[in-house]
C-alpha cells in the first residue's frame, strides 16, 4: 500500500492553507497530522480524512466516500477502517471544498 510522492505533495498543495502538516511514513502511506491532530492518511495515491463523528460520517456516505478498507491474510473478508473516508475527488480538486472539509475534521469532538 504505497503512495506516490507527486500525490503527496498535490495534496500537501491544497491543503496549504490549513496550516502546518507535520507527515509521517504509514503502512507505505503518508499520515497527516495538524497541531499534533489526525488530519487524514494518503495511501494508494488516495487521500482519506478520519471522520469520527456521527455527522461528518454521514456526510462522507453523502458524498459516495468509501471506508478505508484491507485484505489480511488471515481473514477472507476485507477489514474496514470505520473512521477513515475516502476524499471525493471532486472535493480533492476543489481547495475551497477540501479546505473546508478538513477544518471540520480538525474541529471535531473539539
């Protein structure tokens, strides 16, 4: 589960006017953490924001955001990452939308 570093840095790019992100190699991916916060995680050039709160949830199945989801060997089915949604690239394209977005996820269960 890698991501490329052109899609990091995209990334990094629209969301610039957030503030600070510190980055962390994860899993072959980048965690991206504001103020010591969980922002989000890239992996497989895949941007996916940690929702934890009921109503921002609801507004990534809104959006046809997907749950992070991976195979273990020792499961037939997949493990699903109930926190962690897909960004919409739509939204991803949009650094008003995305922005926004991903102040909401800073701010929540502040």
């Amino acid at each position: 589960m890698s991501t490329s570093p052109e899609f990091t840095d995209y990334v990094l790019d629209q969301l610039t006017s957030v503030g600070v992100i510190q980055t962390t190699k994860m899993f072959g991916g980048v965690l991206l953490k504001v103020d010591n916060k969980q922002l989000g995680v890239i992996i497989m050039d895949t941007l996916y924001f940690k929702a934890k709160e009921p109503e921002l949830q609801k507004r990534f199945e809104e959006m046809d955001s997907e749950q992070f989801e991976y195979n273990r060997k020792d499961r037939d089915e997949p493990v699903v990452s109930k926190n962690w949604w897909s960004v919409p690239e739509e939204v991803l394209e949009n650094r008003e939308k995305v922005v926004a977005l991903a102040y909401d996820i800073l701010l929540q269960g502040s």
